[in-house]
C-alpha cells in the first residue's frame, strides 16, 4: 500500500479513516467531499484504489492507496485487513461494500473481532443487478456494522425491514460542489461542448443504464418534434449487452437528430460543462436508493425532472418535478416542456451543505 501525504487534519492523531474501493467512480466523488469537510477538525486518511483521480490529490485529503482492479480484490481485501488495525483508527467508515457483499461482510466482522470500530454509509439498501443471492448478500454485509448512514428515513425503514439492528444516522446526501472547478458560464460551457447558444439542452448524465430510465430518455428523443431541444446523454455505456436498441443509439449505429451521446466517463474537470451547458437535468429512473446526478445539479443550479424513486422525493428542490402517473417518452416531453417557462430561482438548501451534514458524521462515528 502506498501513501501520498496531504495536508493532514487538526485531529488528535487516531484517524477517521474512509474506504472506498474505486478510485473513479460516485463513491470516490462522495468519499473525498466527506473527507475534505472533516480535515480541518479531524485526522482523516481515505483508503480507495490507486486508479483516483489526479485532481483529487490536490484537495489536502491524505490518501493511500489500498486497491488495484477488481481481479486484485482477494489479494488487496487480505493486505487491508493486515493494515487497517495497525491504524489505530478512532473510526473505519465503508462506502458500501468493497467488491464481493458476503465476503466483505466477513471482513468487516473479522476487524470488529479485533477491536476496530467500523460503520458503513448505505448508498444502494438493494443491489442494481444480481438477483436474490446477491441482496441477501449486500443485506447480511450492513448487518455486520454497528453504526450505519443513510440518505433517508425510507433507507433506514428498509435496513431494519431486512433485520439491520445498529445504530442509524439519517442524513442528506451532500451536493457535489467540487465539481464546479472553474465557475464557467453556459456561454462557455456550451462553446467547449460544441452546443448550438439557441437549444435547449435536456441532460441525462451519469451511467448509461436500463434502470436508470435511458430507454425512455432515448424515446422522447425520438418522438421529439421540437428542432430547439437537444437531448444529450453522458457516461460510460452500461446499457449495450442488455439492449441491442439501445446499444444501436449509443454506439451510434443509428442516429436521432435530436439526441447526442457523448460516450465514456466524463473526466472530473469536464463534468461542469454539461451541467452548465444544461437546461434541464432528467433522472427517468426505474429503481434506486439515491442519486449523486441529482447532487451534481442542485450544486449547479439546475431544474430537475425525476420520477419519484428512493429519496429523490425528499431531495428535490421545490423548484424541480416529480413526474407522475405511468413513465413513458411522451411525459418525459411533455415535463420537459413544461419546464421551459420555469423561474422560480433555485435556493441552495443549507441541509445538502458537507459542512452541516458533516458535523453530524462526525459526531455520531465518534460517539462511545
């Protein structure tokens, strides 16, 4: 394992030590706001993978990275479970499951037995994909912790439902602000992604997934007969071994004029383009606990039009939407057009602040 030393924290010199096991992912984006808020009051260390984003070593969180690829779980797992009690840490807080949900549960409980306190944050109380096994697996895993965050009171019901008996901390997502690098305007936004100033632009951003409602995202495109409306999707393709339609569209193989795929994970600095070259944020999702692309476009001020999933309801700023009734490409455009006349001015709610969900964290990973 290797470290890479930052500015390091006001603490007492036993760390809060945050795990992450992808170095490029959402989690990463949620582990490093976390930890950059608890810096200043707190020794921290974050432990993810060695693939992390080179803009987050200049934001003075200490790092080591513990991980490799995924074909390197079983030989990390054991260094880390080697390393972690030598830490000394006052708390080990888990961003979810690291690879395998039963075999990190094992883990988990292995470092309990030697007398490192542990807590998880629960991003997904189910799993995207995997069937039965793999939600008893992911269930059996949060059973394992005896302190636990959540990002809504309907998580924490969940939990305990499937027989979670630790403590739980419901506190909000934080907005991902860290992402609004350089302050562009739309203007400048829309130059570097090469967008028409007159469209108006509806973003699906994010994983390309069939959960995630793309399906219908792609299909308003289709139907769409209004030459101003851009729709435009982001992220790294997820969707094409499910759907040989959608994999067509993605991949380009068949081209909407309405609809523009930018394809692949979009790098951290560039992640403010889209959002400030976008009118409307649209999250038509299926299934889900939470979402950080709802966190992106409440850091950049963006309406949102989402269907009533996880804790999207409770998250929403009063001026975004719920779509209602049955899911379809035709109340996809009919909300988005509903949407243009919006003006009511977005307020940043001070509860999706790091720096007032933090303190809560900290207090209760810190508690006896």
């Amino acid at each position: 394992m290797r470290s890479e030393q930052m500015t390091p924290g006001a603490g007492s010199g036993t760390p809060v030590v945050v795990v992450c096991f992808t170095g490029n992912s959402g989690l990463t984006d949620y582990s490093v706001s976390m930890c950059r808020e608890l810096t200043p009051a707190h020794d921290v260390l974050l432990m993810t993978a060695d693939s992390i984003e080179p803009f987050y070593r200049d934001l003075g969180v200490p790092v080591e990275t513990a991980f490799r690829r995924s074909r390197h779980y079983l030989q990390d797992l054991l260094r880390f479970l080697r390393r972690v009690p030598r830490l000394n840490a006052c708390s080990v807080v888990f961003q979810g499951p690291l690879k395998l949900s039963f075999l990190d549960a094992l883990a988990v409980r292995y470092l309990r037995r030697r007398g490192v306190v542990v807590a998880v944050v629960v991003h997904d109380v189910v799993p995207h994909a995997g069937g039965r096994l793999a939600t008893a697996s992911l269930h059996f895993y949060y059973r394992s912790f005896p302190k636990l965050i959540v990002h809504s009171e309907d998580a924490e019901s969940r939990l305990r439902e499937v027989g979670v008996d630790g403590a739980v901390l419901v506190v909000p997502h934080g907005r991902y602000d860290i992402f609004d690098v350089d302050h562009l305007t739309r203007a400048e936004a829309r130059a570097a992604l090469g967008i028409d100033p007159a469209h108006r632009v509806a973003l699906f951003f994010g994983n390309l997934e069939e959960r995630k409602g793309l399906e219908f995202f792609v299909e308003a495109a289709r139907e769409s007969t209004d030459p101003a409306l851009l729709f435009l999707a982001a992220g790294q393709d997820f969707v094409s071994a499910q759907s040989p339609q959608l994999r067509a569209v993605v991949r380009g193989d068949e081209v909407l004029p309405r609809l523009r795929v930018d394809l692949g994970r979009v790098p951290h600095r560039d992640v403010q383009k889209y959002f400030r070259a976008a009118d409307v944020v649209v999250l038509p999702y299926l299934e889900g606990s939470t979402s950080g692309v709802l966190k992106l476009a409440i850091a950049f001020e963006v309406p949102v039009l989402a269907t009533d999933v996880g804790d999207i309801r409770t998250e929403l700023p009063p001026e975004g939407r719920l779509l209602t009734g049955t899911l379809s490409a035709r109340s996809l455009l009919e909300g988005i057009a509903d949407m243009q006349h919006q003006t009511t001015p977005q307020i940043l709610d001070d509860r999706l602040a790091w720096r007032t969900i933090v303190p809560q964290m900290a207090t209760f990973l810190l508690a006896e």
